[in-house]
C-alpha cells in the first residue's frame, strides 16, 4: 500500500516537473538574476555618440552568467524618427557578443534601459567592453560621473580620428550588470560559504543548544521522543538559558572569557557524552523518515546562505545596533549597563538576548563582526524548520505534521526568511523558541498528566523570550491566558507556578528598567496616530502569503463544528483565537483608544507564520488521516495532485529563498568594507566624521551607507550613529539638529565646511551608496582633501595636515 502512494507521488512530481520545464512559469521557476557590478552615481551627461565617435566602458564580471546591463539615458533635444541608439558587447579578445539598436524616439532623460543578451557562462574574472554608438540622427546619450568609482573599469570616448573627440569629464557611466545564477555556480558559492564560515558555524551548533540538551537528558524528559523532536526542544531551551546564564554571571559581578566559554562547552559536551551513554540515553527511535526531514533542513539552510552569497554586510538599520550592542557585550564580556567606549549613553533599556549568543561566538573566534550577524542571522533562520518540527509533533505526535510545519516555514513561507532584509536578529531568535513554547504551554493544560512535569520548562522558555525579544513576549502572554479559559481553569495550578517562576527569573531586569524609568504611563501609552500602528496591507501581497490566508480561512470552515466534538481540533481553534486576539488588542488606533509603543500590527504579524505552519501542519495531518479512508483510486489522485502541488510549491520556495533579500535595505556595500578597515589603521580615534544619513523612523536618523557602521567598528564618533543614540536625549537633539540642517547644505562652498568644523567634524566618510554627500560635490571644496577613494567609498579631511597617505 505504502509502494503505490509513493509512486503516485512521485509521478505528480514529475508531472510538476515537467510542466515547468515545457511550458515555463517564472512565478515557480524562473532564471535567479542578481547584480554584479553596481555604479549608480551620476552627474554628467556624456557627448551624443554618432558616427563619428563611440562610449566605451569596460568592466570586470564577478560571476559567471553575466546577462543584463543597465543603463541610463539623457535625451539631448526631441528625438528624430531616424535616431537610432546601439549597445554592443565585446569580450577581452574583441569579440563581438551581443548587439542591439533602438529608435531614439521611444527613449527619455533619465529613462532606465535594461539591456538583456545571450548568456556568457564564464564570464567571472574576464574583462568586458560595453560599446554604445549611434548614428547621424541620434540625440541620445548616457549618464556618466566624473570621478573614479569604480576600479575594474573606465568609460572613455573612442574614435578613428582622435582629434575628432569631443571633450568630457566622465570618468564611469552610470551602469549596473547582473548575471544568472546557475546550478554549479549556486552549489560552488554555497561550499565556498561553507568553506569559510564553517568553523565558526560549528562552535554555534556546538554552544547554543548545550544548556539545553544537559538539562533534558539530566532531568530524564523527552526520552521516548522523535528524535528530531528532542534536538527541536533542546535547540529551543539552550537558545532561552544562554541569555539567564550571561546575565546572572554579570549579575554576580563575573564576566565571559574566552577561555571560560571554551571550558564550558568542552566540560559540557563531556558531560553530556558521558550521560548520553551510561546513564540517560534518549530513547526515541530514529525512523528511515528522518532522513528526508534531515535533508529538508539542510536544503533550507542552504538556500537561506545562498540568498547572502554575494553580501558582505548584514541589512538595515537594525543590524548596525545590533552590531553596536554585539561590540560592548564582547569587550566587557557581561550584559550591558551602557555602551561604554561606543557611545555616551549611560542606560541600556534593550533586549539583549540575542546578542548574547553573538557575542559568545565573537569572543571564542574572534569572527569578524559583520559576518558574524550574518550568517549567524541565516543559520538561525534555517533552524526555525527545526524548532517548527518539533512543535507540531509535540502536539500531534505524528512525524507528517512536523514536516509539513518544517516544510512550509524552510520553503514557501515570506517569513522569517524575509527578517534577514530587516536585520531583525533579536525577533528572529524569539521565533526560534516560540513553536516549542506554545506546544508546550497547550500540552500543559490539556496534554496527558505527565506533562505538567514540563511547567519548569515553560518557565525557562518564557523568561528567555522576554530577554530575547520584549514584543514577542508580550505576544505570547494573551496564548496563555486563551489556552487556561479554554481548558476552563484546568491546570491553573500548573500554569501559575510557571508564571511565578519565571516572573523570579525576570524580577530583577524588570527592575532596572523601572529604575531606568522606561516603564512610565506617558510613555508606553502614546495617541493613536501615524503609519506606525497601520496594518501592514502589503505583506499580504508579498509571495504567497494570500494563496495561504485563503487556506487558512478554508480549513476552517469544516474545522469549526469539530471543536466540541473532538480533542485534535481544539489547539487550531485556539491558535485562531490567539490570533483574533492580537488583532483585537492591537486596534486601539481604529478605537480611538490609548495605545503602547512597545507593540504594533506590523511586529506581530510577522509572527504569524508560526501559528499558520502549525495550524495547517495540525489540520493536514487531519486530511492526510481521513484520506485514507477514501476508496483507492481517489486516494491515488490524492497522492497524484499532492506531488504536483507540493513540488510546485518546494520549486517556488527555493527560488523565493534565494531572492528574498530587498536591495533597498542594503545601506552597507562591498566597498565599504576596506574603506572602514582604513579608517581603523590611518585616522585618529579622537575623529569625528560626517556621514550621509536619513530620516528612519519618527524623528529619529540613521546612517544611509558604509558610514553607520563606523561606531561599531572602529570606534570613532559620527554625526549619526546607530540609533541606540536616542537613549541619551541630549545626543538625539543634538543628531536630528545637525542632520536636518546638513540635507540643505551646499557641499561646495567653504561655508559649508565652516559649519562642519563648528561642529567638530574632522572627517566626512561616504559610502559606495552614498547619500547627500555627493563625492564630487566635495571634490569641489577647497577646505576639504581626499585621503581615500576607492570603488566609489570616499574620505575626506577637513582643513587636513599631515594627512595618511592616499592608498
């Protein structure tokens, strides 16, 4: 029986497999194209190319599967109906490769043309010429800058008769290259991935689910689990203790070390050998299904580490603080009172358990920072499968329901993916342990008798969640109190001592932010005004996110008479429930009623994935059962559509996977990585540097490039530092005031610098995406001198004197 399921599966497969591959649907599986070359800057429109001269610019392909070039025109007068405009593409040998010509008619100033042409599969490495001619009529040209942006190529005006040249300052085009993304090109930068975070990679597999893992085989629990179930739970609860045993040592007055985060996990993993062995070895079995489920897991965190192959920073403003707080956590090896040497903010009101396995690892690898939140944040990312697989088989005990709940959030599912375009580390890591808290916050009221043992459990998770992620908490608190209404008290006993002890093991940080004065009526209670408390519509239109709404709201039809008639239909309901309630809570604005800045529907519904995976894992372990009931040929139909189904859904989730990042998050770029390590060994640490900057949320600024990492990597003061500034109101003051002055200034004019100086700037740091200071702009600047440029980063010196040499 088993043979002939299987079979129809896989012919649905195959079916899907083949429909893609013939017909073609770019929603399913489409080419990944990603950039290569970037050069956005523009301030100098290039002389019309005619018969008498042509554009060139060359370039370096990274990547192999160079396909696209971008570039932007500038119309010189109304186009003529016989202008025709010409882009070819010739190799390192002269080559032609490509060719196209467009009619000037059609093409607008500042118009973005995308040109498309034949694949170069091995293009990474060789030089490429971008040839752009015209004819007598033409009009048209293209955007250029004129200062040096760009290393592995020039533009430049060529022509038979040299003399004939008209003359120019453009020094790069304003162009962009991309390229296609094959199968041995995504598996080679995934080993070279691997091949180098690897290690580092390892130590947190090894580290973060050790409290854990002592824990469950010491207190006995969870022996005759799924075995992948046990590693879930653990994973879950070692993640929620890190952060209780950081504290509690800072509290004692200790601090981490190295040498003592390495005696810890060595001494613990001896420890939990020895147990595992001879005196309290799991139990469960580990099933032949266990295999696929493995190989489900690390498919998902590979495509999450492709989707970064080509990035060097993490995204967003987030990361920058997150980095911040990172860089403190490690030089003091203790929780965060302030920010120390980083910035003149005395208090620390944050949540900081995340950062306290960030800075475990930095402080045992010395692991360069932004790699570090990197990558950290995508093998995170990719274990939430893990911790999803255990939440639906705790509840189900049923290996399908927990690979579906896997499958759905390792593939289909926009969230979490999509944290890592926000840098959101710290909700990222609250939603690692939230599928193993809300199972075993329901199994506690209305699982079997044996589970109340786990109300200790509960408590840890619940504490940890607090310091990991303060919102995600406060989202948690009302699925508590829905679980004990529904069981009508049942168990409260159970479920109060769990809220005492973990009330005991936040006591005493709850108490110093009272004494930071944060919890304060006017302040968590603010007017319902603004974008902030707007539900976010547009996620709902992001991926598949609405096929899946609609199959929530499908299932529930025939779900809803069930709930008093059966026990397994009671925990989808509640999920709903605990959803409704959210939504309830969180429409103060449409009430007219009072509402906390602590909370917003945007925070909560990108949680939402873990109540959806698990109310469809639950329910299509439900169908899956009632399917077998059917008469067999609809059972094989059943199989036959599911194979078509899910393997179309697996295709679309690799792909969203892989393409997940939004490059308009991307304030740090690969430029400026060197350009920050320059600073570090050429500038004084008494610098003060200006930086390119924009209104992020409400009043408050962040950096816009490479320039709002400076604090948190080499220490020196900037203009606008990460936004944790806004703790000191006199620093915020002081940032809003500058900033908003600095976007109306003219850069060229000494007056300008004159007021830098007064505000005791040095230095002016401009990243490769730059921001309102042009570099050519301050180019222009007599009181200002370059002391570096390179691939479009630039730094600049106030009135300089003995300046470091340019490299």
């Amino acid at each position: 029986m088993r043979y002939w399921r299987g079979l129809a599966f896989g012919a649905g497969a195959v079916i899907c497999l083949a429909w893609v591959w013939l017909v073609g649907l770019p929603t399913v599986w489409g080419p990944i194209v990603a950039t290569d070359v970037v050069q956005e800057r523009g301030n100098v429109p290039l002389p019309v190319p005619t018969g008498q001269w042509q554009i060139v610019q060359s370039f370096v392909s990274r990547w192999d599967g160079l396909r696209e070039v971008d570039v932007w025109f500038f119309g010189y007068g109304k186009g003529d109906e016989n202008g025709r405009f010409s882009l070819a593409l010739y190799d390192e040998q002269g080559t032609l490769l490509a060719q196209t010509e467009l009619s000037t008619v059609t093409l607008r100033t500042n118009q973005r043309y995308t040109w498309r042409f034949p694949l170069q599969p091995h293009s990474a490495g060789h030089t490429y010429r971008l040839v752009l001619s015209g004819n007598e009529a033409n009009t048209v040209s293209v955007w250029g800058y004129s200062l040096d942006v760009y290393s592995g190529g020039e533009a430049r005006l060529e022509s038979a008769l040299a003399a004939s040249l008209p003359p120019t300052t453009a020094q790069e085009l304003r162009f962009v290259t991309r390229y296609q993304l094959t199968g041995m090109d995504a598996l080679m930068a995934l080993g070279t991935i691997l091949w180098r975070e690897g290690g580092f990679l390892l130590v947190g597999m090894l580290l973060f689910p050790l409290p854990g893992v002592l824990l469950l085989l010491i207190s006995g629990w969870g022996r005759h689990w799924d075995g992948l179930a046990w590693w879930g739970v653990a994973l879950a609860l070692g993640v929620a203790i890190w952060p209780l045993l950081w504290y509690g040592l800072t509290l004692a007055g200790g601090r981490w070390r190295a040498g003592k985060l390495w005696f810890v996990m060595l001494a613990g993993w001896g420890t939990a050998v020895f147990w595992w062995w001879h005196i309290g070895r799991p139990k469960g079995r580990w099933r032949r299904g266990h295999g696929w489920v493995l190989l489900l897991l690390l498919a998902g965190m590979g495509v999450r580490l492709l989707a970064v192959r080509d990035v060097v920073f993490p995204l967003w403003v987030d990361s920058v603080r997150h980095g911040l707080i990172t860089a403190v956590m490690t030089e003091t090896g203790q929780t965060p009172t302030d920010y120390a040497s980083f910035l003149p903010v005395d208090r620390f009101p944050y949540h900081f358990g995340f950062h306290t396995l960030a800075a475990s690892l930095a402080i045992m690898t010395d692991w360069p920072l932004p790699r570090l939140l990197l990558y950290l944040g995508q093998w995170l990312n990719g274990l939430v499968p893990l911790t999803m697989y255990a939440a639906a088989w705790l509840v189900t005990r049923r290996q399908r329901a927990g690979v579906l709940a896997a499958f759905l959030v390792a593939f289909p599912f926009f969230f979490p993916a999509y944290y890592a375009s926000w840098g959101r580390f710290t909700q990222l890591t609250a939603v690692l342990i939230l599928p193993v808290l809300l199972a075993l916050t329901w199994l506690i009221v209305h699982g079997a008798r044996h589970w109340l043992r786990m109300w200790w459990v509960v408590a840890v998770l619940g504490a940890g969640l607090f310091y990991i992620h303060l919102r995600v908490f406060l989202y948690f608190l009302p699925f508590a109190g829905v679980v004990w209404l529904a069981g009508r008290g049942r168990n409260g006993r159970w479920l109060a001592q769990t809220a005492v002890l973990g009330s005991v093991l936040i006591l005493p940080r709850v108490g110093q932010l009272w004494q930071m004065n944060q919890v304060q009526i006017d302040r968590v209670l603010v007017s319902s005004a603004g974008d902030y408390y707007q539900f976010p519509v547009a996620y709902l239109n992001a991926g598949w996110e609405r096929p899946f709404l609609w199959l929530v709201i499908l299932s529930l039809i025939p779900l809803i008479p069930l709930v008093p008639k059966t026990r397994w239909s009671r925990l989808p309901a509640l999920l709903v429930t605990w959803v409704a309630t959210l939504f309830l809570l969180l429409a103060g604005h449409r009430l007219g009623l009072p509402e906390t800045y602590l909370v917003n529907p945007n925070s909560m519904y990108i949680i939402l994935f873990v109540p959806t995976g698990l109310f469809l894992a639950i329910t299509g372990n439900r169908f899956w059962r009632w399917m077998q009931k059917w008469w067999w040929p609809l059972q094989t139909g059943g199989w036959l559509l599911g194979g078509v189904i899910l393997t179309a859904v697996f295709l679309y989730g690799i792909r969203q996977q892989i393409t997940i990042l939004n490059p308009q998050t991307m304030l740090a770029w690969r430029a400026d990585l060197p350009a920050l390590s320059w600073v570090n060994e050429h500038v004084p640490e008494t610098a003060v540097f200006a930086v390119n900057s924009w209104r992020w949320l409400g009043t408050t600024w962040s950096g816009s490039d490479g320039g709002a990492w400076l604090v948190p990597l080499t220490r020196r003061q900037s203009t606008t530092p990460p936004a944790d500034y806004i703790y000191n109101p006199d620093l915020a003051r002081q940032v809003k005031a500058f900033n908003e002055t600095a976007v109306q200034l003219d850069w060229s004019t000494p007056q300008a610098i004159n007021w830098l100086t007064k505000q005791g700037v040095t230095h002016i740091f401009v990243g490769a995406k730059g921001g309102f200071f042009d570099p050519a702009t301050l180019a222009q600047n007599p009181q200002l001198k370059t002391i570096y440029q390179q691939n479009g980063a630039f730094i600049f010196q106030i009135n300089p004197s003995d300046t470091p040499s340019r490299p």
